[in-house]
C-alpha cells in the first residue's frame, strides 16, 4: 500500500469538498442546524501524535487511518518491521509496544500517544547484537528473512513474559510458573508464522538465549 | 478503510455520550473492529477509543468473586495469579485463543464483542445477512464445517469465535453496561447476546452508546474447572469445539455440574439440558453420553459442519472424563 500517494489523493479530494461546502455555506446561511453539521472535525484531517519509538521522540502527522506497522514503515522509514498479512495471523509487523508484543498492524498509530515501541532496529546496541539476533545466527533459525524481524522481537517479548511468570496454553497447571520446555517455546510463538519454516532453529535459538539468561 | 474521525475519550460518560451516534463505534484493542474496517465490513464514519478510560483493573468483590474492568487485556487476565487460582477454567479458555500478540491488545469486552469468523462474513463477494440485511446466507449450503448447529436459523448460522466468553459463561459471568444517559444495568453473560431469527445483524442486547465497563464473576463454583478445545490445528485457530465444565463428585454420584460448549451457537452455549443430566448421576462414561446426547438433542447440521455434533457429545465425555478421574 503507498500511503503517500493515499494522502495525496485525499487532501485533493478535500480541496474540491471545501470548494464546494463555500459554496453551500452561502446558500444556508440562516439555518443553523445546517451550520452547526458543518462545523464537525474533518475525518480526513491529520492528526498529530507523540510516540517514542527506540528511545527517541517522535511527532508523527498522520491520517487517523494509519496503522502503526505503516506509520513505522511508510513515515519514519523503519521497514525492518514487515508487512506480512496486514490481518493479525502471520507475526511479521510484531513490535514490543510498553514491553508486550503486539501486531503492528492490527492497530492505529493514534491509539498510541505516549507509548514506548522497539522495532527490530531497536534492539542491538550499537554493532552488538542482542542476545536473541546473534542466538538466530548462530542457530540459523531463518532461510528467507522475512518473518525474521517479527519472530525476534516475539522472542524477546517471550522471555519477559515467561519471567513474569505468564502461563500459556501448554501449561498443565496454570497456577504455576511453568518451565520453558520445546512445547511451551512452540506454543508461545504460534503467532509467528515461517513459511521456510525454520521453526525447529527457531525454537533452538529461543531455548540458547533462555538457558543463557538463567545462568 | 473509510475516512471516520477519531477521538480519544477522556470519560465514560462522554464516551458513551460520542458513541451514541449510530454511526459510531467504540474501540479499544480494536483486533477485530480494524481488521473488519480493512476490508469495509466495519465502516464507522467516528471512532471513540476509550483507551485511556480507568478500566483495566481486576478487583476482589465483597461477595467474593472478581470484577474484570473492561480494558482488562486477555493476557492480563490470564496472567492473574486469583484467576488462575480460582478460575483456571477461565485462564486454560483465554490461553486457547489466538496468539500471544493479539492477546495483548484484545480486551475483555471486546473479546465478547467480537463479530464472528463465518467465511462468507468475511467475503464481501458473497451474500450475507449479517453484512447486508435481507441478502441471503451464503454458508446454508455453503462449506459450513466453521457454522454452528444449535440455537441459529436458516437466515444465519454464524458461530461466535470466543473461547473466554466460553469459560464466563460456565461461571455465570455478568457484564456490568453504563448506558449514554448514564443508567447502568447488569447482564448475565447468557442474555447479552441475541439470536440471530431474522435479525441477525442484531447481535447483542446493548443499545448504541451503551458501553461494556466491566464483567463480574461469581464465587467460583465447587468441583474440578476445565477447558478443552478441539480445533485443525494445535494453536492458533479458532475452536471447531469447544467444552467448558465445571463438575463436582461426591463418591460414585455428581453433585454439581456446569457444562459450556464453544464453536457451535451464535453464543456461548451453556447447557442447562447437560447439567440436569448430570446432576445426581452416577459417574460413569454412560452417565457423560446421556449428558452428551441432551446437550445436543436439537442440534441441526448444515452439511460440512455435521460432524460438530458427535463431537461435542464426544469432547463432552472426554472432558468430565478428564475431569472425575473416569477412564
């Protein structure tokens, strides 16, 4: 999707609208019920929202329509956050949004004033890689890359979860703090999706960071 | 998506006030509502976020039970530690849906909210009377094997995707509503949602404005909480069928016994006809089928969905199976 060209398109469109509600105001003026529908906001108006996205500030103008995974994409040109499905099923567009994993695309930049986002060029430090990145290479948990960036930033996000205790599908007991075996790693990634499939490598790399972190 | 004007709520009441509007609609981990957006199923002309509302706490009531805010995330309340002490029930049905990222965005009230997954729902090249009143039910005679048996008509026959609703109703869930003039009332889980008859785009009894603030639960119920799930795959689908139950023995005999299905009515279908069967009942596998074969007495399949009957009668064993100890 160009979402730039969508804009373009739009404020033309509003443009002839104004032209032509001018028109009109002058033919009603006298009906101020008529005049009051008039003075409702724009849908089609920008808004302005402040995000901090990988530690630095932003204001972002954006039509309200615009999701986080395009603002990231299209506005601030972080394309390490993929567009997969765009509907919430694949994982792709995953961003650590306030320390949760969340579907990048699947909610509007607006929806997030003040929030704290790590994309994928947010995670090593420097030319360090984190953890997770260099455990992926080392495990070769990936063929095309792709869904990478996503299954990463899912990773990380796991870990804290995990470490706060969160069951999951998988745990025969939900009153307790499960271990991270194989099934619960593959139940908690299940929403991140591999067409290459490289889930076994993947999995390998999230248990190496895991084991490490207990140490 | 079509052009519709934002605001960020800054009360309830205002909230509700703004959303009055027939073309308005609420959002909150807005999952469901963008994605239907997306493909012009969902087209409000004016979205009010209630996400910065004080809604997402979980609370001890004096009676004993929880009260859920409405912007609790699924995760948050599958996460808590007096959840998964007193409703596991509730954490295993939160757990089973989904994934981890779209939980952590879905929220309490709109899990229950969600509109269905019936394909031709979804595919605006076919007719549905959901989308479009009076247009016909492309999935009667279509490939239905999602659809439900129980509770639906020939002008819909849409199953609700909710796993969590599934485990609420078990436990005689309400849902807590403030309406845009401000009167407030109390639901039971049960009766929040509407048949579909020849409405079905009628889904719930909530008036435009009339805002989901919170759900109670009772006390938990005595006896053994469990959940079980059967779907295509082993995570991350949505349930062909679902059981939720709430059983309790004394001896050989059931004392006490709450029974749900998922994946098969435009509800969380709790069975009132199970639970008498079971009440008193030996426990026995022939005791769990004479439960099975009540529950599921008026069931009617549409074709590719008839198997969602035997095997919610089969589910049904397994779990109270599972759940007395019964091999």
């Amino acid at each position: 999707m160009n979402h730039n060209k969508d804009t373009r398109l739009h404020v033309t469109r509003r443009r002839v609208l104004a032209a032509g509600t001018a028109a009109v105001a002058l033919s009603v003026v006298g009906h101020p019920q008529l005049a009051l529908g008039a003075g409702l906001p724009d849908a089609e108006t920008p808004v302005t929202v402040g995000l901090q996205i990988n530690g630095r500030s932003h204001d972002l103008t954006v039509d309200p329509r615009t999701t986080l995974l395009d603002a990231l994409r299209e506005h601030l040109a972080l394309t390490g956050t993929k567009k997969g499905c765009d509907q919430g099923q694949c994982g792709a567009c995953t961003v650590i949004v306030n320390g949760q994993r969340i579907n990048s695309c699947l909610t509007l930049a607006v929806m997030h004033a003040g929030d704290e986002v790590t994309t994928i060029e947010g995670l090593a430090n420097g030319d360090e890689l984190h953890p997770m990145q260099a455990a992926f290479v080392r495990h070769d948990g990936l063929q095309c890359g792709y869904c990478t960036p996503g299954q990463i930033c899912s990773a990380v996000a796991l870990l804290a979860e995990h470490k706060a205790g969160w069951p999951s599908y998988a745990t025969a007991d939900v009153a307790t703090s499960p271990v991270l075996t194989e099934a619960e790693i593959s139940e908690r990634m299940s929403g991140n999706i591999c067409r290459c499939s490289a889930y076994p490598n993947i999995v390998a790399a999230i248990r190496d960071v895991a084991e490490g972190s207990l140490g | 998506m079509k052009p519709f004007r934002y605001e960020r709520a800054s009360g309830i009441a205002s909230a509700c006030t703004s959303a009055a509007e027939p073309t308005a609609k609420f959002i909150a981990g807005g999952t469901n509502l963008l994605d239907l957006m997306k493909l012009q199923i969902e087209t409000p002309a004016h979205l009010v976020d209630i996400g910065s509302l004080p809604l997402a706490e979980i609370e001890e009531t004096a009676e004993g039970g929880l009260r859920v805010g409405t912007r609790v995330t699924n995760s948050a309340l599958a996460a808590d530690m007096r959840v998964r002490r007193l409703y596991p029930l509730l954490s295993q049905a939160i757990l089973a849906g989904a994934s981890t990222q779209l939980r952590n965005k879905a929220t309490t009230g709109g899990n229950l909210l969600q509109r269905t997954r019936c394909p031709y729902f979804y595919d605006t090249t076919k007719p549905c009377n959901k989308r479009t009143p009076g247009a016909g039910c492309a999935a009667v005679g279509g490939l239905n094997r999602m659809n439900a048996v129980l509770g639906v008509s020939d002008d819909c026959i849409a199953a609700h995707g909710s796993d969590m609703a599934v485990a609420m109703a078990a436990l005689d869930a309400r849902v807590e509503t403030v309406a845009a003039d401000g009167a407030t009332r109390t639901i039971p889980i049960d009766a929040l949602y509407r048949p579909p008859g020849s409405t079905p785009h009628i889904e719930t009894v909530l008036a435009s404005g009339e805002l989901i603030r919170s759900v109670v639960l009772p006390p938990p119920p005595p006896g053994r909480q469990l959940y079980r799930k059967v779907r295509d795959r082993a995570s991350f689908a949505f349930a062909l069928v679902s059981v939720a139950v709430v059983v309790a023995r004394e001896d050989d005999r059931v004392r006490a016994a709450r029974v749900a299905f998922g994946g098969i009515s435009y509800k969380p279908w709790r069975s009132a006809e199970a639970e008498a069967a079971l009440i008193g009942a030996s426990v026995t596998q022939a005791s769990f089928d004479a439960a099975g074969r009540a529950a599921l007495r008026n069931a009617r399949g549409y074709g590719y969905n008839d198997f969602k009957i035997p095997l919610a009668r089969r589910t049904l064993r397994a779990v109270l199976s599972d759940a007395t100890g019964v091999i």
